[in-house]
C-alpha cells in the first residue's frame, strides 16, 4: 500500500513538472512589465510569471510572519504555564500523607 502511494504521489509530481515545462516551452514570447515613471522591463514569459510568483509567495510569508511569532509566544507562555501548574501540583501531593484505600 505504501508503494502505490508512494507511485502516485511521485506520478503528481511528474505531471506537475511536465504541465509547467510544457507551459515554459509555450510562452517564450517576451513580455514587456511597465513600472512606474516609464520604467520598463523585457524579458521572456516565463520569467514574468515565475518573478510574480515569487513576489507573491514573499508577500505572502511576511504577511504571516507576525502571526507566527504571536502563536509562538503563546504556546512558550502555556508551557510554562503548564510547567507551573504541574511542579505546584506535585508539590501539593508531597505535602499530604498517603492513605490506603480502607481508610486505615
């Protein structure tokens, strides 16, 4: 069972790759971006595309980035939180005598 999934995931990959190579071989054409106060920049499709992505996915990273570091914050402070609670409950439970079940 492994195996097949291992396979499957693999042959995704592969169709993956090819769809995207097969969309660089089609868009060789160049591309013309125009930026602000006349500026221009020329360069084939594919590159066009790939920079977009890229400055999209880091946009999007340093827009989570703050969220990260609060749930990091978060989950440090109900560690130790827990840490508190736990070495005062142990505590507590050395401080009382132990009984036996019976009562005696």
């Amino acid at each position: 069972m492994k195996q097949i999934a291992w396979l499957f995931k693999w042959l995704l990959k592969a169709a993956i790759l090819f769809t995207l190579f097969a969309f660089a071989l089609n868009n060789q054409g160049d591309a013309t971006v125009q930026f602000f106060f006349g500026y221009r920049w020329t360069a084939p499709m594919v590159l066009v595309v790939l920079g977009a992505f890229a400055a999209g996915l880091v946009i999007g990273v340093l827009g989570m980035v703050p969220r990260w570091w609060r749930h990091r914050r978060e989950a440090t402070r109900a560690r130790e939180v827990a840490a508190a609670a736990t070495t005062a409950l142990n505590a507590e439970a050395e401080k009382q005598p132990l009984s036996r079940p019976d009562g005696l």
